[in-house]
C-alpha cells in the first residue's frame, strides 16, 4: 500500500499562516507598547533615565521574543542554531551592506540636513556612563540580534514558504518593508525627512540582509551586518 505523497512545500499551511499573524500581532503590541511606556517616561513616571532607557527596550523587546518563542515552540531547537553559523563569505557580504547603507545614509543626512548625522551630540557636563552603555549594549547587541532573529530568521522563512518560487522574493521586500516601518513607528525620527531618511535607509538594510539569507538559509551575516551598521553610529556619535 502507498503512503499519501508529501505536501510541496510551497502550498499553503495553516499553520504557517497562523504563525505569520502571530508575528505581526507581536509587532503591533511592540509599538503600542513602546507608545505607552514613552507617554508615561514623558509625564515623569519614570525618573531614572537608565530605568527609560531599559523600560523602551523592553517594550519593544518582550512582544517579538514572545512572538518568536511561540512559532519556535515545536521546532527542532538544533536546526535553529545552525542557521547562526557566519562563514566568510557571510561576513565579507555582511562588510558590504554595511558600507553600502551607511554611505546612503550619508547621503540623506546631508541632503537634508548638511551633515553626516554622525558626529557627536553636543552635552552640558560630564556624560552619564551608566546611560550611554545600556543604550550602547541594547543598540549594538540586543536588538539587532533579535530584530534578525524576528524578522529574517522566523518572519522572512514563513512568508517565502506561502510563496510560489517565482514570487518568493517578494518575502525579502515584504520582510524590509515591515522592518523599516517598525523603526519609523517607534519614534526613531522626529522630522519628515528625518523619517524618510530612517525608512529608506533600514529599508535598504532589511532588503540587503533578507537578500544575504535567502541566499545561504543563515542569520549569522544578517545579524553581523545590523551589529556593525548600529555600531558605526553608536562610536561615531559617542560622547567625547
């Protein structure tokens, strides 16, 4: 007796597409969330700027690791973790996305400004150290780490699986684009072309990245290029 063939992997599941909901809820309840602790840290209910600092990271952090924890619930946890692997060629890429996002954004930092956007803020006395190193750590290491995994490693993966191969590229725009209105709705600009310079250029970095993974089925080179594009503002803007 013959065993039932395999479903292709391309036709639609259920459970993919009650897994992509999932995410995008999680991403919902991140803004409001990031909107709510923002209301309340301006009204004085948060004094600390350390605490303002932890609290708007969590807001936003807490929903997608819940998202991402959900739709992992009954994956193979080892299949997971080998797609972290950074080979070379991963990295030498991820180099070039870096390069080639932050000369963009350059580029519109001084078309619409007349600076570069990466110098240091001016301050009034000595700089909180404590203040600036949360920033840095959740900047540079915690939110592109997670922010890959969210997006190009769970989100990109499920959505190319609903897509027939000839539209399967649509996931890596699709994927950026959601990546890049997440930045614009948490606040990331406070003018009209400083959002269209934030948009545009994490935009470019979501496309570059999804690219990179589509191509080698890793986050590790994603994961690189965003720690070394943050990082390049967070030295270049540093206190001095």
């Amino acid at each position: 007796m013959s065993s039932e063939p395999a479903r292709p992997t391309t036709e639609p599941s259920t459970t993919r597409q009650r897994e992509l909901i999932v995410l995008l809820v999680a991403l919902g309840v991140a803004v409001v969330l990031a909107r709510v602790v923002g209301g309340f840290t301006r009204s004085g209910g948060i004094p600390s700027p350390v605490l303002q600092v932890l609290a708007a990271d969590l807001a936003v952090w807490v929903p997608l690791v819940a998202g991402v924890a959900w739709v992992l619930r009954r994956s193979d946890r080892s299949t997971f973790r080998s797609r972290f692997r950074l080979d070379l060629g991963d990295a030498v890429f991820a180099l070039g996305i870096v390069i080639i996002c932050r000369v963009v954004d350059v580029a519109l930092s001084i078309a619409f400004t007349g600076t570069t956007g990466l110098t240091p803020a001016p301050s009034l006395g000595e700089p909180q150290v404590g203040l600036l190193v949360t920033s840095a750590i959740g900047i540079v290491l915690v939110s592109p780490v997670l922010e890959e995994v969210f997006f190009r490693g769970v989100f990109q993966r499920r959505l190319a699986a609903e897509l027939t191969p000839r539209t399967r590229f649509l996931a890596v725009l699709l994927t950026a684009f959601l990546f890049a209105l997440l930045h614009l709705l948490l606040g990331a600009a406070t003018t009209t072309n400083g959002g269209v310079q934030v948009f545009v250029t994490t935009f470019l970095l979501g496309t570059l990245t999804g690219t990179l993974v589509a191509m080698t089925g890793r986050i590790g080179g994603a994961i690189l290029a965003h720690v070394l594009f943050n990082a390049v503002a967070v030295v270049a803007t540093w206190p001095r």
